[in-house]
C-alpha cells in the first residue's frame, strides 16, 4: 500500500476472515482478561493490548494508525483535541526548567499555551520570527532547550514555515523539530520528508473535515536519537520508577519510545483521549481526505484571484499566488496547494473588516476553520483576542486580517457572497 490516496481509504485497520469491514466502535472503557497476571503484563509494558480506554482504545489505535501511514511515521496516538496534541508533544520531552523554541507565527490558541500556561509550569519558550537567520536561531539555543516548534502553514498567517533549514538547524543543537501539520495534511506536505521529527495535527479541521468531532494527533518519525541525547531526555533514556524501572528507548527502541512513554505516562495521568465514536468519525473524514484538500485548494486559488483582483481589497494572503511572498517557499514544501484557508484585509481596517462580516451570507462566522463549508472569522475579535496590537502584529495576524476558509460549494457562489458583502 504506498499511495497516499489508497492510504487515505484503507491504512490502519485489515479485517480478518469474517470481521466487520468498516473500522468497529469499541464504546466499551474496560476490558476483561481471565487472569490477574495477564493484566499485570499490560500494567508492566510487557504486552501489548488494552485494559482502559483512558490509555488506550482499538478505534483510536486503528484511526492513529492511518494517520500515521500518511505521514510515513513510526507510531501515533490520538488526544481530545488538538490543544492537547501541542500540549503532550512538548511536555512528553520538556518540564520544569526546561527551554524551547518556537515560531511567533503560530495558532493564537498554542501561543497561549505555550507563553502562559506552560510558562507556569516551569517551562520557558523564546518565539522566534520564522524568517530569523540561522546564526540568529542557533544564538536562541541553551543547554537547557529540548525542542523546536513550528506550523507548516500557520494559522491564521499563512506563513511557510521552511522546514528544512529549522530542522537543520535543530537537529546541530541535538533536538528535535515538532511541525504542526494541520492545515498543509499529509496530502500537501509531509513534514518529515524535510527533516522534522514529530508531526501533530488538529483533527478537529482538515481530517474530520466536518465539523463534527474535536481531536488531534501526534506521530513520530521514529529516527531521532534520544539516546545519543541522553543527558537532554532522561524521561526517555532512564528509568521510569513509575513503571517499574522501564527504560523506553531500551525497551520500544527508537520506532516506539516516543509515543509509548506519552501513552503510558502523560494519557495515563492527564487522560485527554479522545471518544472511540469521535475517533470512527475521524476515520470517516480521513477517507476522503484526498478529495476534499485538493477541491479546497482548488476554490481558495480562485477566491483568491478575485480578491487580489478587487480594488475594495487592500492585502490578500495566499501562498498560491504567484504575487505571494512565500509563493517560492510553497512551491517546495507545498507543490499542490497549501490549503482553503485565505487570508486578507480590505480598505477600511478593523472596522470595515468587521462590518463586511455582518454582510456574508454564504459564509458563516464561526470559531472554526477548514471543514466542507465556507466560515470567516476576525481573528483579532476571537481566537488572537488576548493579544494586544503589538502582539498580533509580531504574530502575524493584524487587526484588520479577516481569515476566510474556502469551503466545497460552487465557487461561483463563494465569490458572489463575497462581491456582495464588499458592495
């Protein structure tokens, strides 16, 4: 199985002679053995299998496994959402005292988690403009820096991030590159062909595609060497006492250690899995992922065309456009198309932005972005609201950017609502 698309349709889950053909619900949070010691096996990381859906369910693992054959990883685990995705990949490898490095053009939500909440706990992250200089970054790193962070393409900025050069770059400092995936989905780029080290996703857009279920996902590559870093990730390379003294990178080597000890450590006490019915409709999203990234690329190119093309419209975003600043950047991470998403400003600022909104009546104001049907929002108005001016500004996203996501109904009619509403 190596095309993406087949993948898309049929990774992660092979029913046997007689089994169900379609990925079963098991809505069950227990799971019965006949012998005491054939649970204390489980308990020991000595088997594998499932005793509570806290940890770990056979839905989730059958959907996290596909997503992972589309991203060409070595193992993935799904979270409730994509917040809890960001959270765990960082905190799986960093804690208190600890320092990482990431992209000021990042989703306002991780931003948030990372500057405030996390920075609560200890953990201490420098935001860095992705077009620093090599020197520049390598001057960020300290002995105490275990991560760098990046979006491919980031939320609501659309900034490319270049891959390549920060895991580069990473990668001489001895630790891994983390890319958030989300809006490019292995469909458009696939991270680690560039050298990152860790994928995650917000399920909740592009692959569930619905709007229907919150989750995410975090895959790992598979290669990075923890052990050649041990000093840097003990919780990797040494003993977990609460799990009897295992040692993950001895005993799940470097294809598993991963995600094993965020499976049996941080799901086991943070518990942030997602519903086994939530993971089946995931999986009902993922397999037509390949059909709907390429029609939302197709409607945004278009949309966006006409809004560069419209005197009422002061700045237009897109990556796709010939005209755009990372439109090289995109040619070689993203040679298909970035995503629906577009960003943009019309004349008249913050106010104009706000009262053009009022005015769409195709397109829905929601807290939302990338599923089947056209939405907007104003991000200094909702998910970039903590931030001051100053802050929007150095992420990206100015108070007059509207995001539009590009969603699967005639374009034609998408670009009616548009004219209408800029009328």
């Amino acid at each position: 199985m190596t095309g993406i698309n087949t993948k898309c349709v049929q990774a992660g889950y092979t029913p046997k002679n007689g089994e169900p053909r379609v990925i079963p619900i098991i809505q069950s949070t227990t799971f019965k053995y006949d012998t005491s010691e054939d649970m204390g096996k489980l308990f020991d990381l000595e088997a594998s299998g499932y005793f509570y859906t806290r940890l770990q369910n056979p839905t989730n693992d059958y959907v996290a496994a596909k997503i992972c054959a589309l991203e060409g990883g070595s193992a993935a685990m799904l979270t409730s959402s994509g917040q809890a995705a960001s959270f765990y990949s960082v905190f799986n490898i960093a804690g208190c005292g600890d320092h990482v490095i990431a992209s000021t053009n990042i989703y306002g939500g991780t931003y948030n988690l990372f500057a405030v909440t996390m920075k609560r706990m200890g953990i201490e992250f420098t935001f860095v403009d992705p077009e620093i200089s090599n020197e520049e970054l390598s001057a960020c790193f300290k002995p105490n820096t275990k991560a760098v962070f990046g979006e491919t393409l980031a939320n609501p900025s659309l900034v490319v991030f270049d891959i390549e050069r920060f895991a580069k770059v990473a990668h001489e400092h001895g630790v891994p590159l983390i890319i958030d995936n989300t809006f490019a989905t292995p469909i458009n780029c696939r991270p680690f062909e560039f050298g990152a080290d860790i994928v995650i996703h917000s399920t909740t857009k592009y692959m569930d595609g619905h709007a229907t279920s919150v989750g995410g996902v975090i895959v790992d590559k598979g290669e990075f060497d923890w052990n050649k870093y041990a000093d840097k990730f003990p919780g990797l390379t040494t003993p977990d006492e609460s799990y009897h003294g295992v040692t993950y990178t001895e005993r799940f080597g470097l294809g598993g250690a991963y995600i094993t000890k965020a499976t049996a450590q941080l799901m086991r006490d943070l518990g942030s899995i997602p519903s086994p019915h939530n993971a089946f409709l995931l999986n009902i999203g993922l397999e037509s992922l390949h059909v709907r990234v390429k029609r939302h690329c197709e409607n945004a190119l278009a949309v966006a065309k006409y809004l560069e093309s419209n005197d009422k419209v002061n700045w237009v975003n897109y990556p796709g456009l010939e005209s755009n600043k990372y439109y090289k950047l995109a040619q070689k991470y993203l040679p298909n198309g970035s995503s629906g998403v577009i960003s943009f400003g019309i004349k008249g600022g913050r106010k104009a932005a706000e009262e053009f909104m009022k005015k769409l009546k195709l397109a829905a104001i929601v807290t939302h972005v990338a599923d089947i049907r056209t939405c907007c929002l104003h991000p200094a108005n909702a998910t970039h609201k903590q931030l001051s001016e100053e802050e929007l500004i150095k992420a990206g996203v100015p108070s007059d950017l509207i995001r539009f996501s590009v969603g699967l109904e005639d374009v034609e009619d998408i670009i009616a609502d548009i004219e209408q509403a800029l009328n």
